[in-house]
C-alpha cells in the first residue's frame, strides 16, 4: 500500500459542508482566494455554479482519524472564461474531431489568476495531495470529462503535479520584488536616469491633476463608497465587452470577512470619485485584481494600480507585488517577467501526445520570451 492510500478522499458539491476552521488551517500565507471565506462568499453570491458554468466538486482528504488532513478546490466546467490560461484551441480541435471538451475539472480560485496553492495539506500530510489528485482523475472518469487542469499552482507543488503525469504549461507574468528598499525613491535609485525621470514625471502628472490617492481597508467603506468604486470597476469590464464576473454583494461581504487582508486605493479630485483599484494582500505579497477609472486623465492607472502599491509594499515590509495579468508596460516600471505554471492530464491518449508537443514547442516560445523582456527591464545596468 503507498502512502497515498492511507487517506480517504471526498467530494463536496459546497464548500458550506466543509468546515471553514479546518479549510483554512491549511492554507499557506493567509492566501486570500483560496480561503473558505472568498470560496463560499463565490457561492452564496451565485458567482460559481452550475448557472456560472463552475460547478464546485472541492476535495478534501481525511486521515485514519477522519481529520481533514489536505483539501483542494476544483470545479467542473463547461466552459473556460475566468481562467486566464488559454486553451480554446484544445476545446476547438476536440469539437473538430467529434469529440467533447467539456466538462473538464479545474483547480484554482475562480476568476483569480493568481499563483498560490492548489494542494492544501497540513505538515507531514503531503502525500495526501496525491490521493487527491488520483481522485480527481478517478472523478473525470466517471463524470465524463476531458481533462484536468491545475492553475497556478505553487513551485512547489510542481514535483507531485508530474508525478500524476500531469504536463507542465508555463507562461510569464510581471511581478516587483521588494529588495529592502526604504522608500519609492530608493526603488527609484535602481533606475536609469532616463526611465528614473519618466517614472517621476508620471507621478508629477497626478498631483497635477489634483489628484489625491489614499488606501484604506475595504471594510472601512460606506455602501455609498462601495457602489461608486464597484460602478468604476465594472465599467472596465464593460469597455472589454464583458460584464463583470463578481457582484457588489460579494464585495462587500467579502470586504467584512478579510478585514486587513483586502484594500481600496481611492483617487479623487476634491471629493469627487474618478479612480478606484481593489487589491488583497497575505503574508508576503499584495494582489492588485480590479480597477476602473474616468477616461481622459493621464497616469491615473499606473498610479493607482502601480505605484501606491509599490508604497504599500515598502511601508509594509511585503516582498511582492502581484499587479494582474498581462502588459508589458509594466516591465520600464520594474516589473520584472516572472514564470508562471500549469498543469494538465488529458484522459484521450491522442489528444495528450499531441498537447504535449505543443507545450514543448510553447516553452521553447516562452523562455525566448522571457528572455527577451529582460533586455527592457529600466534597472541600472550596474544593478
């Protein structure tokens, strides 16, 4: 018997039969998205499930004690928006071959592409985050779909996700990391004075503006406050012709349950609203996720997405700062390219030989990438 055998793995269709005490025991940093407050708060607010296409089947493993030793959240999907790793042109040369995509089962925090964990387990407990995942393979099976997709998980993680003969996928992202800088200008001081001088002028531009930007708790907000913000994140959705996947109620609930863990830049001119970024932090990082501003003033974005969380980061001590996905206008502003992960099993044999040698192909694509975005990073080349 291998030690993945010794636990007994179940699947919960809500995660409101789990208990929220020994769900988040388990969890690494505080990380936000994947607590059973943001997960059950998703549900509640209908955000996920079976009408939002993300159907919960979260996973929990128990020891001998029937103690919940290890949980992983996953859903079953018939569609692949919110993910943010792109595999349309799978689900179209399965379609192509008379075959269906969907369902296919997926691990992440929904709508959040945001690296943390995916296999929760408490210490001395790893092995049981194999027993979830054969599970998880056992549950495709029966339920018919096509695949299993692990998002954004940990480094660390990466190691038992291959020993499941789940295909790596990378992909990079810009991240800034915290070298013990004492303020803004000392980060500053790692620039060229070149790219140094354009990064003052954009934050120039908003004083110019008589822009005023502070950040605060999201549960400190009023119900009037949060309207106006959630009108300007939504509204961001809209220009990308979307609507947005999380409610105002969500939000403000969510707001009450991560007190310290989930803040609010505001930007004003006077007392007037025009700009507005919802960022959450744990232990060692913050996570710009929404924004929305009025169109027509200039920097307004890099300042609120961008630059204060830079200041909260250095005044907090935090060693990263996850602003979002995409933009390689981040890089001039020290962002650094930064690898991301993925992993997928594909239970037709055909159709995993030929995702495997596209992803050979991609990784050689994505480490050329990477490579190249280095060049453009502003850092001193003495630095």
């Amino acid at each position: 018997m291998s030690a993945a055998d010794a636990y007994r793995v179940e699947v919960a269709g809500d995660i409101a039969s789990i208990d929220a005490v020994q769900w988040d025991r388990l969890l690494p940093d505080e990380q936000p998205f994947i607590s059973h407050a943001f997960l059950s708060l998703l549900e509640q607010h209908n955000c996920v499930g079976s009408e939002a296409g993300w159907l919960p089947q979260h996973l929990v493993a128990r020891d001998r004690d029937n103690s919940i030793v290890a949980a992983m959240p996953l859903y079953a999907k018939d569609h692949s928006w919110g993910e943010f790793v792109f595999d349309f042109a799978w689900a179209q040369a399965y379609s192509q071959a008379g075959l269906e995509y969907y369902p296919k089962l997926v691990s992440m925090a929904p709508f959040t592409p945001v690296s943390g964990a995916r296999l929760l387990a408490a210490p001395g407990h790893e092995k049981a985050g194999t027993a979830m995942l054969r599970f998880a393979r056992d549950l495709a099976k029966d339920s018919g779909a096509s695949s299993i997709h692990v998002l954004y998980p940990l480094a660390t993680e990466l190691p038992a996700l291959e020993d499941e003969a789940m295909m790596l996928r990378e992909d990079v992202r810009f991240m800034w990391q915290n070298h013990g800088y004492r303020d803004f200008d000392d980060f500053l001081a790692t620039f060229s004075a070149s790219k140094r001088k354009k990064l003052r002028r954009e934050r120039r531009r908003i004083k110019e503006q008589g822009i005023g930007v502070t950040t605060v708790p999201a549960a400190s907000l009023s119900p009037g406050e949060w309207q106006a913000v959630y009108d300007l994140c939504s509204a961001t959705f809209y220009r990308r012709g979307h609507a947005p996947y999380l409610s105002l109620e969500f939000f403000c609930e969510l707001a009450g349950q991560l007190q310290e863990q989930m803040l609010v830049n505001l930007a004003r001119i006077n007392e007037q609203l025009v700009g507005a970024a919802i960022l959450f932090r744990d232990n060692n990082t913050l996570y710009g996720r929404y924004w929305g501003g009025i169109e027509g003033l200039d920097c307004l974005h890099f300042e609120t997405c961008y630059y204060r969380g830079i200041d909260y980061c250095i005044e907090h001590q935090l060693q990263n700062f996850d602003p979002g996905t995409q933009g390689e206008h981040k890089l001039r502003r020290g962002f650094a390219p930064t690898t991301t992960w993925s992993a997928h099993w594909i239970a037709d044999p055909r159709f995993a030989l030929a995702i495997a040698n596209y992803l050979r192909q991609e990784r050689e694509h994505v480490a050329r990438y990477a490579a190249e975005l280095q060049q453009h990073l502003p850092f001193r080349r003495d630095i």
